[in-house]
C-alpha cells in the first residue's frame, strides 16, 4: 500500500494500486468515533488506503475521557456488551480481541436502588438473578422475569441477522426477510406498542415495571414512548457485560492503533470544512485550514443531522435527511468527579431511581427541561477490576436530560439545582458523596462537541414503529458519500455503532467490486464497454 504523497498545491491523494483495487483512489473517513474506527480497520485490511480526519486531539468521539484535575476520567459509553462484534472485527483484521484488549468479564451487571432502602443486583448468572429477584420481590415476580427474559431473548434472536447485521432496509424489506414462513417471529417483535405498557404483563412490582423500562433510555428514549422491541436491550446486557482495563476509550485507541498498523493515517485536530463534490459525486473533502484531502469515497462517522444542516457545505446537504428536534433522543448531564463515597456500597455500574419515573420524562421530553428528581447512573470506575482507593474515586455520573443543546439548554443555574438534587436522591438511597473535583458536561456542551445534533447522543428517538426504519443506511443520495454512526442503522450503542462501521466498509467495497467488474480500465484508442467479467454474479 503506497502511503499518503503530496500532489499539486495543497491536495493530498490516496492510492490503491497494490490492494486488488487497482485504478481506485482512497477512502476518506470523517470523525474517528467507533463506527469510523470499524470501517477503517476493515477497509484497510481489504488493503484500501484510508484517511481519517478527526477534529479532536485523538480518536474515540463519544468515547472520550475528561481531566478532572490530574485525573482522566472515561467522559463516554462506560458499559462493554455484545464482544462478538469485536471479536469479529479484529478476526477480519488478521488478530484476536485478546491480543489487544484486557477484557474482564462482570460477574455483577449492574446494582440498583430505590429511595425506600430497597436495592437490587442483577448477575452474568440467569439462576442467580432469578433467585435476586425472587428474594426482592417475590416468586410471582420471579416468574414474570423469567418470561421477560424469554421473549427479550426471542426478540433479540429474531433480529440480530435479519435487521441489526443486515443493510439498512424499509419494512416491506424486513417482511420478506419472514416471510412466507416466518411472518409470526416478525409481528411477534412487538413493535406496535410500547415497552411501558408492556412491561406491566410482566411485573406487578412497580420497582421492576421502573427497573426495565430504564432499558430504553440505553438507545436515547422514553420508556412511555418507545417500541416494546427494545426489550431485547435487556437480552444483550444479560449476554454478558465486560470490564475494559484502561476504561472504554482503550477500545477507540486500540482500533486506532491497528488501522494505523493495516496503513490508514490519521489527521487529528484537523477540522473538515466541506465534502467536496465533483461531477455530482463525493471526492473528498476540504478542511478549515483550506487543504484538502482527496479520495474516491467519503465516508461520515458524524450525525447524520451535520450532513444535512450543511455543515459539510451544501453541496453535500442532501444527501440524507436530518433528525428534527422533536425527533431527537435523549441528551444527558453528565458530571465526571473524583469523591469520597460512604454508604450505599458501589460496583462498577450503579443506579438510584427516582419516584415518580413519569414525572421525570414528562419534564424532559414534554417541558423540555432538566428533572426535578431524576434517576442516576453512576459509573465507579476504579470499582470491578481492582480494589477501590483508599481516598477520592473516579465516577461518573449520568442524568438524563433534553436534547436542546442548540436551543434553549439548561442554564449554569439551573444544572447546579440538578446536581444538589441528584445528590439528594443518591443520599436518601444511602449513598453519600463528597466530591474533591468535578467537570459538568450538558447538552450545549455535547451540541458543540456533536454538531447539529442538539446534545442528543443517540440520534433518532426509538418512538413508535417506524423510527428504526426512518434511520439512514450507509448509503446516501451523493454517490460516494457514505454513513455510519450512532445516529445511523442499525442504531445507538457502542456495538451498534460498531455494526454501522461494518455495513459502512462491506457497502463501498461492494460498490467498489461492482465497478471493477462491470467498468474496467478503458484501453488506449478505444473506450471500456461495461461487460461483466469471468466469475461475476451479475
């Protein structure tokens, strides 16, 4: 693979011409998040050469970690499931996870707890969560648990190949993936109502009914709004949860650092101004400081909403369609601090409830504003792995909150009412926290991190039937551009993401393909005809 070289002004060029992809330049990627990483690590194990230009100082995105004081502190995603994506992905780069990762699995999902004193731990172990559950609330809840789990699972089995691996599809798409004898696994999904409804066939209890409709907001939305498909959520968690040494953001670097080792370069701190368009297709793009990047695809690890408000100029605007801000997912104020803690006893993933659960997301999604008693996830991240310090801990802490980071946020007010209220409800479950340091992050912040996409960190609402169909697959209307994130198919979560990245590469080295076999190199004093080659399908 020839490296990167320098051509006529300030234009940089890619090529191929050692990959099985001769006559064909480089692969431009915009944003070094996971599903950006993927693709890069897949495409140059394919052998084509990649750029990846990333506006901030090192790789990850949302997988970032914040200084608070001396201190870095995983800023992101904090929760590792559904390794076999990974494993594969490296696989397909010719090495093994292991081999990069320390991966520690949990033998404790998550710790629960209410303002009532009552607490909950959920286990890897099905057994031993069924006996928890017996134990907290009863053998009859006990049995409904277990049926949740069973369809949770079917769910989840029902998808996984037909819709969450597959390209982006509509719903008569998804029909014929059923059909014509399997038309009952598809409308069993439970797609038509919601998981809030839902769950109250499965628990009487309302902490549990509380319990599993926070599943929900682990794709951005609001458990009295979303598909009742989103109970297969709660399946992928119970497959396993992993502890990464070194905290989630040594998943992006090590992608990074293996695409880096397979040829692709990395630009960080390089601002992309514009994808540039040239004879009605992408190719490339032009960064702030007026240089540019050349290559025969382009491929976005950014909200889709970017594209579309033009921010990569506009040109390129309409080649996807933007997420309206009533459209949007949830936001979050989040707070990394170092603390003493006393009290309640901490594992690596911990959450406190509030009261009254509806109350809280009427305040987010109907006054569009932070909660007045809200529900927290705290992270305790030198809890799992290793015994906990004697003196401050690193933590963070998650609130939900609205998605108008470019609109109205919350004031600095009115996010310090959040935090002592946060603070409130995590002593009258028992936990008493004393922080040293802390760095507040809400949705203005997140909107100026992600642009365009208001502070929300999962795209499109999971709200109603149709919002999983309405998420963009990885290709666009502007031949050569390309997608793939959290805000794209087959949805938000760190796997997800991932599994965008892998649709995102398998799609433009298809199309590469297609152009190889059907447009070979034109011979000199005559003209290429499109026929296909020996072996083509088509």
């Amino acid at each position: 693979m020839n490296p990167l070289r320098r051509c006529s002004g300030q234009t940089l060029t890619t090529d191929d011409s050692e990959s099985g992809l001769a006559g064909q330049g480089g692969v431009v990627i915009i944003g070094a998040g996971m599903g950006g990483l993927c693709a890069a690590v897949l495409l140059a194990a394919r052998g084509v050469s990649v750029t990846v230009v990333e506006r901030m100082g090192a790789p990850g995105g949302k997988l970032r970690t914040v200084a608070v004081g001396n201190v870095p502190i995983d800023a992101g995603p904090t929760v590792f499931t559904h390794r076999p994506v990974f494993e594969r992905i490296f696989a397909d780069a010719g090495t093994r996870l292991d081999d990069h990762l320390t991966l520690v699995k949990s033998t404790r999902l998550a710790r629960h707890a209410w303002q009532d004193g009552s607490s909950l731990d959920l286990w890897a172990d099905h057994a031993r969560s069924r006996d928890a559950v017996a134990q907290f609330a009863g053998p009859r809840e006990a049995e409904g648990w277990t049926r949740f789990q069973h369809e949770a699972g079917r769910i989840w089995n029902a998808l996984e190949t037909r819709f969450m691996e597959s390209p982006a599809m509509g719903p008569l798409g998804l029909t014929l993936k059923y059909a014509p004898f399997h038309l009952h696994e598809m409308f069993a999904i439970n797609p038509f109502a919601t998981l809030w409804n839902t769950l109250g066939g499965y628990f009487r209890d309302p902490r549990l009914h509380q319990l599993y409709g926070r599943y929900a907001t682990y794709t951005g939305a609001d458990p009295f709004q979303a598909t009742a498909t989103l109970m297969l959520v709660a399946h992928l968690e119970a497959r396993g949860v992993w502890l990464v040494d070194g905290g989630m953001h040594e998943v992006a670097r090590q992608l990074a650092l293996l695409a880096e080792r397979l040829g692709a370069k990395f630009h960080y701190n390089a601002h992309v101004a514009e994808i540039v368009v040239r004879s009605g297709r992408a190719a490339g793009v032009k960064l702030a400081s007026g240089e540019e990047i050349a290559g025969d695809d382009v491929l976005c690890n950014g909200d889709i909403s970017a594209i579309a408000d033009g921010r990569f100029g506009p040109a390129a605007s309409g080649a996807v369609t933007g997420v309206k801000p009533h459209e949007r997912s949830l936001s979050a104020l989040v707070t990394m601090m170092t603390a003493h803690t006393s009290g309640f006893e901490l594992d690596r993933h911990n959450v406190f409830f509030s009261n009254d659960y509806a109350a809280e997301f009427r305040d987010i999604f109907g006054a569009h504003r932070l909660p007045t008693e809200p529900s927290i996830y705290i992270c305790a991240q030198d809890r799992g792995i290793a015994s906990p310090p004697a003196g401050p801990e690193r933590l963070q802490l998650i609130v939900n909150a609205p998605p108008n980071g470019d609109g109205t946020p919350p004031t600095p007010e009115e996010m310090a009412q959040c935090q002592t209220a946060t603070l409130a409800v995590l002593a009258r479950c028992g936990l008493t926290l004393k922080p040293t340091a802390m760095v507040p992050v809400g949705p203005a912040m997140f909107e100026a991190l992600f642009p365009s996409s208001g502070g929300a960190l999962y795209g499109r609402a999971s709200h109603g039937w149709q919002a999983s169909f309405r998420r963009p697959g990885s290709k666009t209307k502007l031949p050569g551009l390309w997608v793939a994130s959290g805000s794209a198919h087959p949805g938000a979560g760190v796997p997800m993401a991932a599994l965008s990245g892998r649709l995102a590469s398998a799609a433009i080295l298809q199309a590469r393909a297609l152009i190889k076999t059907f447009h070979p190199a034109a011979t000199v004093g005559g003209m290429s005809t499109p026929k296909a080659t020996a072996g083509s399908t088509g």
